[in-house]
C-alpha cells in the first residue's frame, strides 16, 4: 500500500486539504491505490487527469493507477477482507478513471487486454453479480459488452459476432434458469463456434460440476476469481495460437 498515511487514519479536514496535485508521480498512484480502495470517485477522476497532464499515456495511467489498485480489491474481496458493497464502490470509482481514459485509449489504438460479452441468462432478472464482475473485468483491462439481464440465446450470438469477443459470460442466480446456459453453449456448438470462445459460467446456485456438465470452460465462484480466470484463460489462449 501506499507509504502515505492512509485515509483511514487521516481526520476529515486532512483528506479534505490533500491537494493531489502537490504529490509526486509515485506519491499520487499509491494515493489513488488507497482511494480506490475507499472508493472515493471524485479523487479518481482527479488524480487520473493531474497524471495525464503531467504526460502520463492513458495506458501507462490504466495500468500502474487503476488495474492495479483494482488488483489489490480484488484480492481482497477473494480473501474475505473486502464485501460485495465495498468492492462496488471501488469499481465505481475506477469507471470514473475509464470514462477518462476510453476515449484517449480509443485515439491511441491501445488494444485491451480481450473482449467479453457478459449477461445474465435468459428468464432472470438477477444483475448485481453480474454487475460485480464487469467492473472487475473492465478493471483487469478488459473491455466489456454487457447485455444485462435476461438474456437469450439470440441476443449472446449476436453480441458476440458483432464484438468479436474473446470470452462469454453467463450468470445465473435461480436454479430454474441454471439450465439456460447449456442451451447457449449447445447452440454454439451447433453453429460450429463452440471452440472459438472461452466460455465462464458464475452465480450463486452454481459449482464445478454443473459448469462441467454444461460444456463450460471455466467455474468463477466470485467476481475476482473471474478477472484471474478470465486474464489466465486469455494469455494461455493466445500463446497457444502464436504457438501454433
């Protein structure tokens, strides 16, 4: 963490005087590792402007501000320190970081890390979880298409030819709608597209099992085990292709 106090240590009045711009380059990352942490979303969006105005590149500023403070709230939250409520206001303040760096991301063809098209399946209307893990995976570098909720079958093939996506994501929280998702990888298959996507399943009612009996590639028992997944799964993937 950051060789600064931390805010939980500071009173009101000292986090109100600390003016981000007075900091150094490594003194205002670790403070916004911490403000992330706090999800505090004005301070984000701050301090990602102050290091693009000092010449940053919007990646560079991604990668060391905002990927990896997301990386320790993720650890976090996977090992029980942080919960669901805290882990939303952290990845709503990286979103206030993104809507900053999109745009300059886009202009410079810096390429994310892959593409997922994440929905919950057809028949429930459940998105918190979700939601959890589209912003871990945006966070991770990852660019998103989200289809919401009760998503069918049709509204996962399209997204996913329209956005030449890498991964696709279904999540589930009633045991009725569990099912849903073998209709989809089954229709994959159908297609002859099975194998050209990496394929997550994740939801409360869910486990190992019932991710292999459906024909998917991976089980994420939570939103930060889905980014790790997702980024192991990827690189893997790609090495292999280079490979071959």
């Amino acid at each position: 963490m950051s060789d600064l106090p931390a805010e939980g240590n500071l009173s009101d009045e000292e986090v109100d005087d600390l003016d981000l711009s007075t900091l150094t380059d490594d003194e205002l990352v670790a403070q916004m590792h911490d403000d992330l942490y706090d999800g505090m979303k004005n301070e984000i969006a701050e301090g990602t402007q102050i290091l693009l105005n000092r010449g940053w590149t919007a990646e560079t500023t991604l990668n060391k501000a905002l990927v990896e403070g997301m990386r320790v709230v993720g650890d976090d939250f996977r090992d029980g320190i942080l919960f669901v409520p805290e882990v939303l206001l952290a990845a709503n303040a990286m979103k206030a970081g993104m809507e900053i760096l999109r745009p300059l991301l886009a202009e410079t063809g810096v390429e994310a890390i892959g593409k997922v098209v994440i929905g919950t399946v057809k028949g429930d209307i459940h998105d918190i979880g979700k939601n959890l893990v589209a912003m871990m995976l945006e966070g991770a570098g990852f660019e998103v298409v989200d289809l919401g909720i009760n998503t069918d079958v049709d509204n996962f093939i399209e997204a996913l030819t329209e956005s030449d996506a890498d991964i696709l994501g279904m999540s589930a929280l009633l045991t009725t709608t569990m099912p849903y998702m073998k209709v989809v990888i089954d229709t994959l298959v159908e297609l002859g597209r099975r194998d050209d996507y990496i394929v997550l399943v994740g939801g409360a009612p869910l486990n190992q099992e019932f991710s292999d009996a459906v024909g998917a590639d991976a089980y994420c028992s939570d939103a930060a085990v889905a980014a790790e997944v997702a980024k192991e799964l990827v690189t893997a993937r790609r090495s292999s292709l280079a490979g071959g």
